[in-house]
C-alpha cells in the first residue's frame, strides 16, 4: 500500500522549496552593482577612454547613439581620431566634487597637464532612464539627429578649420622662404624639407586632405591646394590660395580650379 502525504508533510516541503528559491535568487540579485553616481561615471569615462575602451567610454554618453550604429569598418575608419583624443585625455583626474540638482549633475574635475597646476574643469552629466551619462540635453539632441553621422561631420568640420590654419602657415612659410631667396618662393616639398612646413603634409593620414604647394614660374609666384582625401568622410570642401587669397568650394573631391576673371 502506498503511504499517503500528509497535509503537514505537504505544507512543509513547499516552505522548504520556497526557501530554496529566495536563496538561489537573493545572491543573484546582491550580485547587481548599483548606479554609478555622477561622479564614478566621469572616473570610469576618463579610464575607458585612456584604456582605449572607446565604445564602453561612449557608452557612458550622450555620443552612444552615434557610435552603436556604426559597422566594424566605419568605426575602425574613427579610430585615429578616438586614439587623438585619448592621448591628450590627462591620466591624473581629482574629483573636488559634485552637484546634483534633478536629472542634471555637474562633476568638478582637477586635471593634471605637465608641470602646469592643476585646472579645475567642470563635466555635465544628465540622467537618463536611471543612468547618468556625460553631456547635456542640448548636444544630446544634436547627437541623436545626426546619429552615426555625427563623428563623421566633427571630422570634416574640424578638417576645413585645420585647412585653413595650414594655408596661414603655408603663407607665412613662403614669406619667411622668399625673404631669405632673393624674393622667390618654393614648391611643397622644398619648405618641408628646410623644415617651413610639417613632414605630415606629405600624406593624409593625420590632416585628412592632400595639399599641394606650387611655385612655378620659376619660383617668382606660388599657390597652394587642398581637397580631401576622402570625399565625405574626411572633408567636403576642396581649397585654393593664391595671391588673391583662400576660394572654397564642394567640388565632390576633386580639384579645386578657381575661376579667372
């Protein structure tokens, strides 16, 4: 015959099978770091970043939605710049404090450069669903328009601004060259060579755009040019600098030749 359960016995075994579940779950759920404080989000940003942890430190930003959205090869493509960034990132970083009012939080960081002093800098933070990240609303906003485009339009800002800091020091060089040939100028790779202009103008890779410097004539005049490397990746404009001064102008990449009068 077989024995029967009694309903004590019955109530029993479900406490101990309901005490069983609470203890495999409580250790679980103890195992769940809680949230990082306005303050541990810049810490651990700054040491991603340095770290080259690129997609783990933007993800603790508002520049998430433009870095999620990026194939393997278009993020390998921003890499450089990401790297640009991170080698000039100081690797002393002192919190002095943080203020919090609402949704936004603002972290005040003391950075070490060199021999200088250190300089307190202030970082935005805002929360959201529950997280802070580093940023503010506004700039979140124009991140989430421009989406995977964004760090690609930074670049090419960035890129047209450089350009054209290269051609003053282009014009100064050639001014400096004449001053001390008789009143002639000289083409690009002679200024690189005496040292008037950087060695990295001879490639793309840390400017973005191919320059080229002229001086025909027999040296008695000179121009200089720039268009980009990669056409919407790099640069959209192509440049143009003679004596009548700097022409820009979306060329689709190619040349810039300007127009005579």
């Amino acid at each position: 015959m077989r024995a029967s359960i009694s309903r004590s016995q019955f109530l029993a075994t479900v406490a101990i099978i309901g005490l069983l579940v609470c203890l495999a779950v409580v250790p679980v759920m103890s195992q769940q770091p809680p949230p990082r404080s306005p303050s541990d989000t810049v810490r651990e940003f700054y040491k991603a970043m340095r770290e080259k942890r690129f997609r783990e430190a933007f993800d603790m930003s508002i520049y998430k939605p433009a870095i999620d959205p990026l194939k393997p090869q278009e993020f390998e493509d921003l890499r450089p710049d990401f790297e640009r960034v991170a080698a000039v990132m100081s690797e002393q970083v002192n919190i002095s404090g943080e203020q919090v009012s609402g949704d936004i939080a603002t972290v005040f960081v003391k950075v070490k450069e060199g021999d200088a002093p250190e300089q307190a800098q202030p970082v935005t933070l805002i929360l959201v669903d529950g997280v802070w990240i580093i940023g503010d609303k506004e700039n979140q906003a124009i991140v989430k328009k421009a989406g995977k485009q964004f760090f690609f339009n930074a670049r090419i800002n960035a890129h047209h601004n450089d350009v054209q800091d290269m051609f003053t020091r282009i014009s100064l060089a050639q001014l400096l060259y004449s001053q001390q040939h008789n009143g002639l100028f000289a083409d690009l790779a002679t200024l690189i060579s005496l040292g008037l202009l950087p060695k990295d103008l001879e490639g793309t890779e840390s400017t973005g755009y191919r320059f080229h410097v002229n001086a025909p004539a027999g040296g008695k005049t000179w121009n200089a040019a720039a268009e980009p490397a990669q056409y919407g990746r790099t640069g959209r404009l192509s440049f143009f600098m003679d004596a009548a001064g700097v022409r820009s102008s979306d060329t689709g990449g190619k040349p810039l030749v300007p127009t005579r009068n």
